[in-house]
C-alpha cells in the first residue's frame, strides 16, 4: 500500500472541495473514485464525484495530486492507493492533529 497525503490549502474558498477518495486495483489498472461536497449551496443534497482511471501507481498519484489543486481538501487527507487487487477498496481518512 502506498499512501498520499494531501495538505489543506487556506488559500482560496472553493464552490466544491475533495471530501473523501476510494482507490482500488481492477486487472491490471488503478480506479479512484473521489467525493466531492458542494460548500454553498445547501439546498441541493446531490452526491458529486469524479472517476479517476491509471495504468499505474505513480500516474494515479499525479492524478490525485492535480485533482486536489483544483478542488482542495477542507482537512488534510491520508490517501491509501493498494499495490495489488488483494488488498481491495481502501478509503482515505482524515489526518487529526
């Protein structure tokens, strides 16, 4: 398992923010599906996401990494990418201090 973490920025408010990532390996490709939460607007309850596909692990922590420029994270992220299909679906988790 390798694990990526991803700093909250102060920088910019955002209209969404990266609230959780889940990566698993299918065959012989990486799949993330990243959680977005919508920071404004509180009427609309609708899940957002974003499906992220690589070849390889390095290219999936580039993805995660560029994704998380865009978007943000509102606290700091540990995210777990598995190195085989053994070790499943595993979620990131919420670094406390």
């Amino acid at each position: 398992m390798v694990e990526l973490r991803i700093e909250r920025e102060n920088r910019i408010a955002r209209l969404y923010f990266i609230q959780g990532i889940c990566v698993e390996k299918r065959d012989r490709i990486w799949i993330a599906d990243v959680l977005l939460k919508e920071v404004r607007l509180r009427d609309n309850t609708k899940a957002v996401g974003i499906k992220l596909c690589a070849r390889t692990i390095e290219s999936m922590k580039k993805l995660i990494i560029d994704l998380a420029q865009l978007y943000g994270v509102q606290e700091t992220l540990c995210v777990r990418i598995p190195e085989s299909e053994e070790e499943g679906l595993l979620w990131s988790y919420r670094v406390e201090w």
